[in-house]
C-alpha cells in the first residue's frame, strides 16, 4: 500500500466527484443511507446498552457508501443500477464484518471513555444522559457545565473521527488490520491536510448553500399563507440534512482513492 500527496485543489474536486456520483442514482444512496441509519437508531434506544451498540454499526455504514459509491463511479459510461449498488454495499460488509466489529468495538470504548471523561466538568450529568438514559431537564442541559460537556465530547471524539475515516476502506480494499487501519488513516489526513482541509471548506459551502435554499423556500410558503409552515419547514430541514450526509459520504471514497494505492 502506498500513500499519495496530492494537491489542494483535489479537495475540491473530490466534492465535485461525490456530488456527480450522488446524482447518478440519488434514490440508491439515499435509501442505502436511510437504511443503516434507521439500524443505527433502532440499536441505540437498547436500554443501557444503546449508546454503546450504535457506534459498532457507524463502519459498516461507512464502508457500504463507499463501496456504492466505486460502483457508481466504475460504470460512469452506462447508468449504475440501484440492486448492483446494493449488492455490492452488502457483499462488502458481509465479507469484512469481523474486522468492521473490532472498529467498531475501538470506536464504542473511545466514546464511552470520552463521555466518562466529562464527568469532570458536569459531575457525571452528560454520561448519566448518554451512557445510563437518565433524564435531564431543559434547565440543566442549557447550563454551562453541560454545554461545557458536550463540547468537551465533542473535542474528544474529533481524533477518532479523523482514524475511523478511511479505516475501513483500507480493511476492505488494502486488507490492513483495524488498529494498523486507524494509524493510516489519521496519517493520510495530517500528510494530505490541505487537501481535506479544503474538501471540509467546500462541503461547508454546499451546507450553507442548502441552508439559504431552503430559508428561501420556508419564506415563500410563509409568504403564500401555506398551512403547517413550521411542520413542513421541520421535515424538509431533517430531510435536507439526511440528504446532504448521504451525498458527503458518496464523496469520501474519491479521498481514499486518491490517498492511498497498491504499493
């Protein structure tokens, strides 16, 4: 395996990439999308143990986007099938299920390490929230130890981010163990940083983009006296939201491919 320093630019053009792939079959990525997060929601309402469960299945989601998305991509002459796609995501997750387990196993520790952490700035309230269902109150969660808390997760939880991002790309493509995978990965992001640094600027744009669209479009329903403004303004919100991670993950195999090579 050999590791690739590209240009800025790239980062630019991976987005440019993830978008067309997107398109090409937006209803496969989405319902691809929809389907492991709806997994992803389902295990984490597990009493006690959901918060821990939910993180294990975040590489398996991972790895089928990226692997719909090289289907996608390879057959940029002909129109990519929906059950190909889907196929392939399957296969793929299937065939590398123990060593997505391990990631997610890694993934679910630190995460629970990280909010236990927290403790020490609201005494345990975000980690009884998280880890133990405990209920919080409005009050309390708008405090500035809580907010200081989550904030703090959040920090945290930004190296494991960075490690889980190509990780398992690398197991299914490279065959690299999951710790050896977590290494590379965080690798490949510090030595290629302007080139993510700018695929994360790009992203934020297209965001901000969709935001002002879609304030556009809640000003013309609240304009023509629509009914229901606030309901329908809520579900195009999660809907666009759910929409625009879907086609971010469609972008993140470009990073791998050009990132990482057969040595």
């Amino acid at each position: 395996m050999k590791l690739h320093i590209v240009p800025a630019r790239n980062g630019v053009e991976w987005v440019r990439l993830g978008l067309r792939a997107f398109w090409r079959q937006p209803l496969a990525f989405v319902s691809l999308f929809f389907l492991f997060m709806a997994l992803i929601s389902i295990a984490s309402q597990l009493p006690l143990v959901g918060s821990i469960v939910a993180p294990i299945l975040l590489p398996f989601m991972t790895l089928a986007l990226m692997v719909a998305t090289s289907v996608a991509h390879a057959n940029e002459t002909g129109k990519p099938t929906a059950p190909a796609m889907f196929i392939a995501a399957m296969e793929a997750v299937r065939a590398q299920r123990r060593p997505l387990i391990v990631l997610g196993v890694i993934s679910a520790v630190y995460f629970v390490a990280a909010v236990a952490l927290s403790a020490l700035v609201d005494g345990g309230v975000l980690a009884g929230a998280y880890l133990l269902d405990e209920t919080v109150t409005p009050e309390v969660m708008a405090g500035s130890e809580f907010q200081t808390a989550r904030l703090l997760v959040m920090c945290l939880n930004l190296p494991l981010s960075l490690a889980m991002w190509h990780a398992p790309a690398l197991i299914h493509w490279h065959g690299v163990e999951p710790v050896k995978s977590l290494f590379f990965s965080v690798v490949a992001l510090f030595r290629n940083f302007t080139a993510y640094a700018m695929f994360c600027i790009t992203w934020f744009g297209v965001f901000m983009i969709a935001g002002i669209l879609l304030g556009l479009v809640a000003t013309l329903l609240v304009a023509m006296g629509a009914g229901g403004v606030a309901s329908v303004g809520t579900m195009l919100m999660i809907g666009c939201a759910m929409v625009l991670a879907a086609m971010s993950l469609s972008s993140t195999w470009f990073t791998f491919r050009d990132s990482f090579d057969a040595d």
